[in-house]
C-alpha cells in the first residue's frame, strides 16, 4: 500500500466521520431572508381621532390604526382634530397633515423592511402534543447575544432536562430541574460569530431533534453587522417615541436582520402592557417564519380580539387570509380555511379591494376542488 494511497484512505475515512457525527449541523444554519421579495416599511405609531387609508385599486376607504403599512400611492384622510404619525422606513417621523394627502414619506434607503407574507413557507411541523421538548428559541435565528436564552416547550411529567448546544468544536450540555428556559451562561464555551449552532433538548429518553424540517439552528451576528444594527436601533430611540411604539419599531428591525429571536421577545415583552392588533399580528408572523405554526395560529387569533375597538378591517382581513393557509398547508383543517376566506372575501367586498376579493376566490375554489 503506497504513501499516496493510505492519504488518500485516511482523507476519506476522515470526511465519512465527520459527516456521521454532525448531521444537525447541517440542519443548524439559519435560512438567507429573501432579499428579492422584501419591501420598504412605513409605519402608522400614532392615531388620534379619525384617520382612513384608500389604497391603489380600492374602491373605499379603511381606518388607519396603531401599525398600519402604509405605502407609496395610498390616499390618506385625516379628520378635523384628529392626529397621527408615521414612522417611514428611512426611520424618519412625519406628522399626517390635515385633509386629504399621500403618504409623507421619502424614497430613501430604506431601513425597515418587511418580506411578503405570501411568501412564508407553511409546512407541517411535528406533533405538538408534548410528547417531547419542543425548541423555541434560538431557532431559525440570528442573534446579537453571545448568551442567548435558551426555550423549549415543557414535557408533561418531566421532571429534568438534559439542555445541550452543539456546533463545530462545541458540545456543551447541562442538566436542569423542571423548567423551560435558562440562559447561555457565561461559564460555558464562548459562541463565535458566524458559526452555526443547533440548541437540543432531552428528557425521558425524547430529544427535540426529531421535529423535523431543515434550518432550525442559529448564529451569532459579526461584529461588522453588529454595529450596522446598532446603529439603526439608536436612531429608533432618537424618535423619542413611548415605550411600546419603540418596541414595536425595534422589533421590525430585528426581522429585517434575520435576529427572529429576539425580535419575538421584544413582542412577548411589549404585548404584556401595550395591546394592540399589530403586535400580535407581527408575533405571529415571526412564528410561521420559525416554524412554530400553534403559536402563530394563537397570535393570529388573540389579534382578532384586540383589533375589535380599533375597527381594523384591513387587518383583519389580512389576518383571515394568513390564517386560512395555516388551516389548509399546516393544519389540514378544510373548514376553517374556508371560514377565513369566507371572512377575508367578506372584508374585501366591503372595501372595495377587488383583486383581494378575487384572490379569496380563486383559493375558495381550489379548496373545493381538494380532495377531502
């Protein structure tokens, strides 16, 4: 057996190693944020008496509440002694004038972004009837703490669990008592920037690695795109916005950097004093982004609630409409996607959005043609 042949053995051997040791790794990595769907974010953060939206393509207007999206193109209407403000997506404040008028926001770089909902991959995620530990946070994140906090859903019965991280040259693990959560401590191995990590949890012989789907691991930003974050959120604070507003606004910001995580905990956060629709409604979003499809549906339904007094139409109908593909990808639940689209269609014939409408019936059709 020649030199070159024993290399070239031992490189093999080496490669079929590493790949039978670290297969979660290769789930580990955070999903790239699609770049080519995002769109520039223009926030309502104030309203105060009567303030409508007529958007391109509506035949009547909506009432424009707390987190309203608005966009170029859209008709605004302020009423006498109303009030309101919009948080462009340069991370610029501007007063809604009096009457009517467009949205008074620049075309600038923008900093706040959002990705299409519709483009929001709903798939099947594992059996949640606590069988075993479900990973809630960090998943399918980015993060700026080296020392994250560490979630999973509790598993009845248990009474400890086996909490792990692991990555390349990484493998640390601890044992905790009945609890759901404990932070990263500083006492563990260091988490570099860049790398990507995969948190498990164990207990009763069930590990939260069998969930299954790809992605569901997590980096810690660089240095470089620390700072870039940094930054835009210092200028969120010069707004001198109240407290759950810049929550709010920090949260989207978070979203817009793939930092999932904490922008979910920014909203659970806000959502305990400050209760509005748009909340919820970005809550639940961030949780389809992660694959946390119950929560989601949780949020989205909480919303409903808080949007009764602020008479948010287009949010609701918004909100029908995403929850009609939980019920009919994720779920499987025939009915209950079409009673949203049913409520959706209603929403939209109501304001005058004909291509939602129309939208909403071509889905009800599909839904007819499915096989039960």
């Amino acid at each position: 057996m020649n030199q070159r042949y024993c290399k070239h053995l031992l490189l093999t051997l080496f490669t079929v190693l590493c790949c039978a040791l670290w297969p979660p790794l290769i789930q580990a990595k955070p999903p790239e944020a699609p770049s080519d769907n995002s769109q520039p974010v223009n926030l309502a953060v104030f309203v105060e008496g009567q303030v409508s939206v007529k958007r391109q393509g509506w035949k009547y207007s909506a009432p424009v509440v707390f987190g309203t999206r608005l966009r170029p193109g859209d008709l605004l209407t302020l009423a006498q002694s109303s009030r309101a403000k919009v948080v462009c997506s340069d991370l610029t404040l501007h007063d809604i004038p009096a009457g009517s008028s467009g949205v008074p926001c620049p075309t600038s770089r923008p900093l706040l972004q959002w990705t299409d909902g519709s483009m929001i991959n709903v798939t099947r995620s594992g059996p949640s009837d606590g069988s075993f530990p479900m990973v809630l946070s960090p998943r399918r994140t980015k993060l700026l703490s080296s020392f994250p906090l560490l979630r999973w859903t509790p598993v009845s019965g248990a009474t400890a669990y086996l909490v792990g991280v692991r990555g390349p040259n990484l493998g640390w693990s601890s044992p905790v008592g009945p609890v759901t959560q404990i932070a990263y401590p500083h006492s563990a191995p260091p988490l570099k920037a860049g790398v990507d990590y995969k948190l498990i949890v164990e207990t009763n012989g069930q590990r939260s690695d069998i969930e299954p789907g790809q992605g569901l691991g997590f980096a810690v930003l660089s240095p470089k795109d620390r700072k870039a974050v940094e930054k835009e959120q210092k200028r969120i604070e010069e707004l001198m916005l109240p407290e759950g507003p810049t929550q709010f606004l920090r949260a989207y910001l978070y979203a817009k950097h793939d930092l999932n995580a904490e922008a979910i905990q920014q909203l659970e956060s806000v959502s305990q004093t400050f209760h509005a629709a748009a909340v919820a409604r970005l809550l639940g979003d961030l949780y389809l982004n992660i694959g946390l499809t119950r929560r989601a549906e949780t949020s989205f339904l909480n919303s409903f609630g808080l949007s009764k007094d602020e008479k948010d139409e287009e949010g609701d109908m918004l909100t029908h409409l995403i929850l009609a593909r939980i019920y009919a990808k994720a779920i499987g639940n025939k009915d209950s996607a079409t009673q949203n689209l049913d409520a959706a269609l209603a929403i939209a014939q109501q304001i005058g959005d004909d291509l939602t409408a129309s939208q909403a019936k071509e889905r009800l059709a599909e839904l007819k043609r499915a096989v039960p």
